[in-house]
C-alpha cells in the first residue's frame, strides 16, 4: 500500500487547510483511513478515522473542527481543518492498513 498524501502549508491562527490523501496499490476498499499527527516533542496522535460505512471517530482536541470526508475516489480520503490553533501546528500523516503516507507539515501561526 503506498499512501500519498498532498497539502499542508502555513496558515495563521483561525484559519483552515486541507490535506488530501491517496492509497494506491490495493484492490479493494479499504474498511478504514486515518489521519494523525505529532507535534514536536510529543508522541503521534490519532486525529481522525474514517470507515468505509462513514462513520467517524475525532479526539476531542479536534472535534467540531476537524474533518476526514471519504473521496468520491476509492481510498481518498482528506482532512479539512477549521480554525485552526497554534497547538495544531505538527507533521500530519495518513494512515491505512498500518501503511504511513509521507508526512506534511500544518504550521499555525499566533
């Protein structure tokens, strides 16, 4: 599975951003698509899940503003971001069948 996930920039506090990202290399539907990140000194951490069914799981660090819509695509997924937090600023990767896409890097700025 390869994971190519697109996005990311800079973007100052209260703004939005949108990730978007693409498995490749597998024949079916994958059940679910994941987005994490990890900030600086800290440990990666689950930012949003998405089955195939729809249904989704945020942390609460990021419920209300954060979400992760299926692509029309088969396994697309993206991650729209809304007002955004400098405590948001990290490596943002996505995550599928225990497969890791390249990170992209989301920085807020205060």
């Amino acid at each position: 599975v390869q994971l190519q996930a697109s996005g990311g920039g800079v973007v100052q506090t209260g703004g939005s951003l949108s990730l978007s990202c693409a498995a490749s290399g597998v024949s079916f539907s994958i059940p679910s698509m994941n987005w994490y990140r990890q900030a600086p000194g800290k440990q990666r951490e689950l930012v949003a899940r998405i089955t195939i069914g729809g249904i989704t799981n945020y942390p609460d660090s990021v419920k209300g503003r954060f979400t992760a819509p299926r692509g029309n695509a088969r396994n697309t997924v993206s991650l729209q971001m809304n007002n955004l937090k400098p405590e948001d600023t990290a490596v943002y990767y996505c995550n599928a069948l225990d497969n890791w896409g390249k990170g992209t890097l989301v920085t807020v700025s205060s």
